[in-house]
C-alpha cells in the first residue's frame, strides 16, 4: 500500500495525510494469507473526527491532529507502536510526534486496560463460533503487554515479533472451548501482568 492508494481508498487528499503508518499481523509478523491489511493515518482535515475504515479486507484508523496528540498523551500503546516503527516501514510522518507520555505507570496502566478489554472480547467471541477471532483476542491482550514491558525497559519496541511465538501456539491449538484456552493462557497473562507492575514502579 503508498500513500496515492490509501488516499483514494479513504477518500482523503494526499497532502492532507500527514501520517500514515501500518500496523497489525503484518508489523508483527503473524500474517498469512487470510490477514487483513491494517493502517492508522493522521489526517490534516481541520474537522476531522476519529474514525475508522473498513473496505475489502483493509481496515484504517483515521485520527485528526488532535486526536492523534491525545492519543499520545494517555498514552495509547497502538500509537506508540506507531511511531516506535522503523522509518523505512512508515509510509509517511510529517507530523513529527516527540511529545508523547512515556511515564511507566500510565503505560502500565494503558497495558493493562486494553489487555482486559482484549481477553474479555476473546470471550464473547468463542461463546459466538467465532474461534479464530477469539484466539485473535487473547494474541492481541499477551502482545500489549510484551510491548508495554519494551516501552517502559528501552524507551521503544525493538521487538515487534515478540509475541508471534503465542500465536503460533493459538493458531495450531485445534480447541474450539473458551475454558481450555483460558486454562492454558490466563497464567501466562497473569504473569506478564505482575512483570509489568513490578518494572513500572
């Protein structure tokens, strides 16, 4: 995906992206070839709201300057993947973000609440059939949290495959029961949640 693509697929001008990054399986390295394609962009529209795209299997988290310095503030872990990325990933940032929080105990605190809202969506969506979303969920609540812990000990993500070897266990795992997956994986969950407190003191 370039930047000329994306602007005619969320109908924003090119010269009104200010940022645009990509993001998901395919940063971490856990795509095949079901993946969807994911993005966030920081777009220069004065009136734009947050929101986001879906089209064919390419979904895009549009933020406005505002919401994209909020983000940063609280901060939100997705937008710190973001500009944590190799430059040569970015497709494009010209809106430079050196003003972020990168105090431990609002990271930690960030973490945490997207890694419980993941876990309990995994949940909902094995009680719905829906298997591979639900392994999806808990890849994606142990993932913040090893991306958190990078934040907080190198002041970046230097790793952004640390968790592909989870997911090669979830997606090969043949269970379609929400016990058994939160019998295997809560643990772990816990684990990195008590390592996580205990470096963000």
């Amino acid at each position: 995906m370039d930047i000329p693509t994306l602007s005619k697929l969320i109908k924003i001008q090119e010269d009104q992206i200010l940022n645009a990054y990509p993001a998901g399986s395919h940063v971490y390295g856990t795509n095949n070839e079901s993946s969807d394609e994911d993005y966030l962009i920081v777009s220069g529209i004065i009136e734009q709201r947050q929101d986001m795209f879906y089209n064919d299997r390419i979904n895009v988290v549009i933020h406005s300057v505002g919401s994209w310095r909020k983000s940063l503030k609280e901060p939100s872990i997705l937008s710190l993947e973001c500009i944590f990325l190799p430059k040569e990933i970015k497709l494009k940032e010209t809106l430079i973000s050196t003003n972020f929080n990168n105090k431990p105990i609002d990271i930690c605190k960030s973490a945490l609440e997207t890694s419980l809202r993941d876990w309990n969506k995994s949940k909902t969506k094995f009680e719905s059939g829906l298997t591979e979303q639900g392994k999806k969920k808990i890849f994606h609540s142990l993932r913040i949290l090893l991306f958190a812990e990078q934040i907080i000990l190198d002041k970046t993500i230097k790793d952004y495959g640390a968790a592909s070897k989870y997911w090669l266990d979830l997606y090969t795992d043949p269970s379609d029961d929400y016990g058994h997956y939160a019998e295997t994986w809560e643990w772990i969950k816990e684990s990195l949640i008590l390592n996580l407190k205990n470096i963000s003191k």
